[in-house]
C-alpha cells in the first residue's frame, strides 16, 4: 500500500511556532509503525514558516516576501534536522523534495520529480515534501508557488499513483455545519462525488469550518479521486489514528476514489 501522509503547521508546532515535541514523536513514532509494516509512504510536512518563525524569534508569521522566504529557509533546515533526528530513532531514512508549481507543471520536471520520488521508495527511504517556500513567490503576475500543502500533498499523490492519501488537520474531518459553532453538526463519514452543496458547506479557504482550511481539501479530494486514490481527513491530534486509516477503518471522512480509474 502506498500512502501519502499530509501534515500541516497546526499539528507540528504549537502557536508559538515551536515544535510540538510530544506531537511530533508520537506521529513518527506511528508513521514508522506503518513502514515497518510494509507501507510505501510519502510524507508532505508543512512548517518550515511557522518554525521559521519560533527560531528566528519573529513576532508572529511575516507579511512581506521576504520575510516569509528568510523564515522559510531557516524552518525547512529545523524541520528535516527534527525528522532526519527521529526517523534515525526507527532506522529509517528520510529525503527531502523541495517544490514549487513550476516542478508539477511541466512534464519534463514532473517527470524527474517522480523518477526521484520512486527511486527513493525502492530503496525504502521516505519522502519528505514541502513547497520550496524560499523560492516559489506570489507576485501578481509570476505566480510560482502552489500555495497551499493540501492541494500539493494530492498532486503529489498524483504522480506517485498513491492508494491513499491522508490529511491530518485540525478537525476530525468534514462536518455538517461548523462544529465550533453549531452544537448539532454531524461528522460526514463517507463522500463519493464533491457536489455544490458540499463546496457551499466548505465555504472559503479558513473561513465556515475553520482552520482546516476545508475548500482546499475538497480541492485536494477531487484530484485524489480522480485518480482512484481514496482520501481521508483525520485530526492530526492523535497520530495513531493513522493505523485505523490505513485498515480502512471508519474514521474522519474517507472520499472514496473513483474505481473506474484504477
Ligand atoms: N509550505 C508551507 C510551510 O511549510 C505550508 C503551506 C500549508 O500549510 O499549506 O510553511
């Protein structure tokens, strides 16, 4: 099975932008777990901004460009030193794979980013993506980044022909009505087509149901599925939550991919 696991900065650091010691030990821990058992796994790890920020002892996430790419740089460095340090605890070897839209745009290169990303699951080592935020820049008019590691996480599950793709958020997955705001919301555990009633529920990036940022995932789920890759949003409080996952087990909200492309 080959799983492609997205976590985001609300799981990895604290609001200080620190790291999330205890969080991020139990996740490595887990995902560790799952490769001993078998898995080819592809990690998709924001928070090279937010832990910019904690190191270079920022007053909160930059505004200017530059600021953003500097706090990017230095966070990337602590995030692959943090997780070259545990997954050594387990014996295993991660590679990090720096992005920008550019890469997964034109075939030649996303070409090269999947010979890249194969070769290292064959030797058994596991990659780490993120979007080369040091980089890729918003400009109007020479837009290079992505934006956003839900939507990369699923085009990398794209060009990796994942099983699964997972999105650890903040949230236990796709709910009814914002679950912060309105007491009766139901968590929805199954979705097969991304309808209009569920965009309109999603609402805008960050707003209707929170930080999760749910209008990016249904974005990210509508790639997976077209694909046949099936996709699941799980709250990133809880790493273990992962082994169910990756059984099939009920949990969060699985979209189901369509079969017909596998
Ligand atoms: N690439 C960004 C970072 O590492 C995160 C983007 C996102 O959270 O979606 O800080």
């Amino acid at each position: 099975m080959r799983i492609v696991v997205k976590v985001g900065t609300s799981t990895l650091a604290h609001p200080t932008g620190r790291l999330n010691i205890r969080r991020v030990e139990a996740l490595v821990k887990v995902l560790s777990d799952l490769k001993n058992a078998g898995s080819q796994l592809v990690l998709v790890s924001s928070g090279a901004i937010g832990m910019g920020v904690g190191k270079l002892n920022l007053p909160g996430r930059p505004a200017d460009m530059p600021t953003k790419q500097a706090a990017a740089a230095v966070g990337q460095c602590e995030l692959m030193y943090t997780y070259d340090k545990l997954f050594a605890g387990y014996n295993h070897t991660v590679a990090q794979l720096l992005l920008t839209a550019e890469d997964v745009n034109f075939p030649q290169r996303r070409q090269n980013f999947e010979n890249a990303v194969h070769r290292l699951l064959e030797l058994n080592a596991l990659p780490i993506v993120n979007e080369n935020d040091a980089v890729a820049t918003d400009e109007v008019g020479v837009s290079t980044t992505i934006g956003e590691n839900d939507t990369l996480s699923a085009i990398v599950a794209r060009c990796v022909g994942a099983d699964l793709l997972i999105l650890l958020s903040d949230i236990d997955g796709l709910y009814t009505a914002d679950p912060r705001k309105d007491g009766g919301a139901k968590l929805i555990p199954e979705v097969r087509e991304i309808t209009p009633e569920l965009r309109a529920l999603a609402g805008s990036p960050g707003s209707a149901l929170g930080t999760g940022g749910m209008a990016t995932k249904l974005n990210a789920a509508e790639i997976a599925m077209a694909c046949g890759c099936d996709m699941v949003i799980a709250n990133g409080q809880r790493p273990e939550l992962l082994y169910d996952v990756a059984e099939g087990k009920h949990t969060g909200t699985r979209f189901i991919g369509r079969r017909d492309r596998i």
